[in-house]
C-alpha cells in the first residue's frame, strides 16, 4: 500500500494551498487494504453525510471500527476524524456554491427566502424590460414587420432555450392569417430552405447567442432565395447578427448564467411581441392582407362605437 505524506495539524496541502480531501480519497482509494477502501468508499458514496456524520455512524456504514476510522483520517494526513469531517464539510460547501453560481450565479443565494428570490426575479425581469426597451432598433422592427406582413410564407427556426418566444409568436403569427410554419429541428428546416423558400418568404430566426451553426447555415442558405432573414438575438457581434438582412438585438446580452438567460428571455419576449403587433397593424391596414376575424382583437372598437 502506498503511504500518503506526513499528517500534520490541519490538513494535507500542496503548496500551501489545501488539497479537496474528497479528490485525495479517490485518489488512493485503489491503493488501500479492504479495511481502509471500506471507510473511503463509504466517504465518496455519500459526501455530504459524511460531513455531518458522528465517527460511529461512518464506521457502521463501513462495517469498520471506530478506530479503523481515526486510522483512516490520519492516514490521510489529518489530525484525527473530526479534522477529516470539519474537511469534507468544506470541500462539499466549495462545491455546492461553486455549482450554484455556475448554473444559477450570484444574484440568488441558496440561503435566500422564496419572497426574496420572487423579489429578485421580478426585479431582474423589470429591469431586462427596461434595459431592453431603451436600446432598441425600432427602425430594424418596423422593416421586419413589414417584411412579416408582407410575406407570401414566414418559417420561423429556433432550438432549445430560445424556443418559447418564437413558439409564441409564431402562434400569433397564424391567429392573424399569416402562413407560418414553426421548425425546431436543423435537418427539416434545412431541407424547407433549400427546396420551398423564394423571393418574397421570410426566414425568422431566434437564437439568443448568436452562434448557433444551424442558425447561420440557414440564414446563409436563405440568401441563395432572395428571401428576407431575420434574427432575434442577445449578441450584435454575433455570426448570426452578420449574416442575416435585419438583425433584431433584444437589448440583453447572452449570459453564461440561468439568472442572465432569464433576464434575455424577457427581452426576446419583449421584442417577438412588439414584432407581432407592427405586423397585425400593417395586415389590419391592408384589405387583401388583414386579419382572417378581426371581431376579437378589436373588440373594443366595436364598443366605442
């Protein structure tokens, strides 16, 4: 068996910076007797118990001795069990927050109360809203708009996390007669693009980041059309805002974080909305194009009348 270095007061350390027990265990682990192997198995099968644990409860999971435990932790270089156990407790904090902030990032804490994460996040969407709002290329909406209404056919393509926004519109898109078909997958609206889109068609793209491949082959592809591309994206540097004829920034950035992603979903919401409505006026204005019914959207006229 291979001896680890010399325990001292603390902890093993490289360096003077301290070393995950948990990364340790696992990693002598082949190199331990069946006794010891029991004790760290029992350690990395379940971290988080192990940080809280009595040395009674671990060496019975073990089928070990108390005793056999303490040997274990200082073996490990630790002054004892409760060193080992104050180690593992920290290096699974470490690793919660760090997975956290990864997925969900800084805004929110794992400590905080649900009315404090609602205020949080209605406050991140106000904000998004406003941010958005103050940013946008109205000009580039209103082209697109027209382009929309205009359209002998409008195919809309979005993948994964930006795909509620544009499922949406597209659902409205058809509630006021344009002939709109929604595609999510790459290998069917490739082959729309390359068989059925002409002059006149529009190609609507939603994707947040701006570098989907399937994205920006089909805006590229549509060019060969002399159809119109449009995107809705969260990066004006993006392939996709270089590529396509109205790039449509949302006013968000694309985030690394779900609470930035959330942000961004407000303001594509936001903009695939004020899309829809210049669309409906512009189909409202023209009789060979308006609305299929138009006794629901504009009920209200009816009674001001």
């Amino acid at each position: 068996m291979n001896t680890p270095p010399a325990p001292d007061a603390g902890g093993p350390s490289d360096g003077g910076a301290p070393q995950s027990p948990l990364r340790r265990i696992a990693d002598v682990l082949p190199s331990l007797n069946p006794t010891m192997s029991r004790v760290a198995e029992a350690v990395l099968e379940d971290p988080a118990v192990s940080g809280i644990e009595s040395i009674t409860a671990l060496a019975e999971r073990a089928g070990a001795s108390a005793t056999t435990v303490t040997r274990f932790a200082v073996m490990m270089g630790y002054s004892g069990y409760p060193a080992l156990r104050g180690a593992i407790a920290l290096d699974n904090g470490r690793s919660v927050q760090s997975g956290w902030e990864h997925d969900i990032g800084t805004e929110i804490r794992p400590d905080h109360a649900p009315d404090e994460v609602l205020g949080i996040l209605a406050g991140t969407q106000a904000r998004a809203l406003r941010d958005s709002a103050s940013v946008l290329d109205v000009d580039a909406i209103e082209r697109a708009a027209t382009a929309v209404a205009e359209a002998g056919r409008v195919h809309l393509f979005a993948e994964w996390g930006d795909i509620p926004a544009m499922r949406e519109l597209h659902m409205r898109l058809l509630r006021i007669g344009v002939p709109a078909w929604f595609h999510e997958s790459p290998q069917e609206a490739g082959l729309v693009v390359s068989t059925l889109l002409r002059e006149g068609d529009v190609l609507l793209l939603g994707n947040r980041s701006g570098e989907s491949d399937a994205a920006v082959t089909l805006a590229k592809s549509m060019r060969e059309t002399s159809g119109t591309t449009i995107a809705l994206h969260g990066d004006p540097g993006s392939r996709l805002a270089r590529t396509v004829h109205i790039p449509l920034f949302t006013g968000i950035r694309n985030g690394s974080v779900w609470t930035q992603y959330f942000a961004g979903r407000a303001s594509d919401t936001l903009v695939s909305s004020l899309l829809w409505v210049l669309v409906a006026q512009r189909r409202t204005r023209d009789a060979a194009i308006s609305f299929l019914d138009t006794s629901i959207l504009f009920e209200h006229e009816r009674h001001e009348a």
